[in-house]
C-alpha cells in the first residue's frame, strides 16, 4: 500500500497495488479497512486490481474464517464526524460558511487534517501489514 497526493482534483486518497492474488482478494481487502478507519487516519483507501488479471487470471485464493477477520479488525470505533449513515444525513464541505463566514478558516483545518492523515498512514500501513502477516502468516 502506499499513500499518495493526486494533484489532479487535489485530494488525498491511498491506493493499494499488488502483484499476487491472494493478497488482492482478500488481504488488502481487510487491511484497507483497518486503516481507513484508524483515527490517526479516516481517509479513504482504493483497493485496485489489474483488469486483465482479474478476468483472465486464476488464482487460488483462501479465504480466512471471518471470527479472525473481525478480530483482526477489532470492535467498531465509528467516528460520527466522517461516518455515512442513512439514519443521520449529513454534508461534508469544509467551505460551508457563506461570506465572511468560517469556510475558509474551516478548509485549512480540514486540509491540515488530511495532510496529517497521510503522514499517520505510512506508520498505521506498516504496523497494519505486520499485524496482519502476523495473524495469517502472509
């Protein structure tokens, strides 16, 4: 996995790029969970696959016991600030203030927090790989 800054619509999103199935299908899948949640981060992550692999390719894959995943996982930690829940509609827009009002004092912190998330993501990728290489010894 590694994080990146796309100039282009300027925004923050990781990617997760890799060369074997197994870890397309399932642990990049789980791990892209565990630390686009981490509080140290709450971005989003993309998982991305090779087309031509994913509909040429056969692969075997082993899926683990969802008991281990949730466990690796862990409990639920919903950050209601980010959280989409039907339940409880919401806009996201840093800019949200009207003239003279704190949009734009709003953007800078909300960009500070993004640029803070990717740098927490370097460390939360590497200890979240560990981890997960660590409970199902890939």
């Amino acid at each position: 996995m590694a994080a990146t800054h796309d100039m282009a619509i300027d925004g923050y999103y990781m990617e997760a790029l890799d060369e074997k199935g197994q870890a397309r299908f399932v642990g990049y899948r789980v791990m892209a969970y565990r630390i686009a949640e981490h509080r140290d981060v709450m971005l989003p992550v993309n998982v991305c696959h090779d087309g031509n692999y994913l509909s040429f390719g056969v692969t075997r894959v082993e899926i683990p016991e969802q008991r281990d995943v949730d466990e690796f996982l862990g409990p639920p930690s919903i950050n209601w600030h980010v959280a989409l829940d039907p339940s409880r509609p919401m806009g996201v827009d840093p800019l949200t203030g009207g003239a003279g009002g704190a949009g734009p004092r709003n953007f800078v912190r909300y960009r500070k927090g993004q640029c803070r998330g990717m740098q927490n993501a370097l460390r939360v990728i590497r200890e979240t790989h560990a981890a997960w290489g660590e409970r199902f010894g890939r």
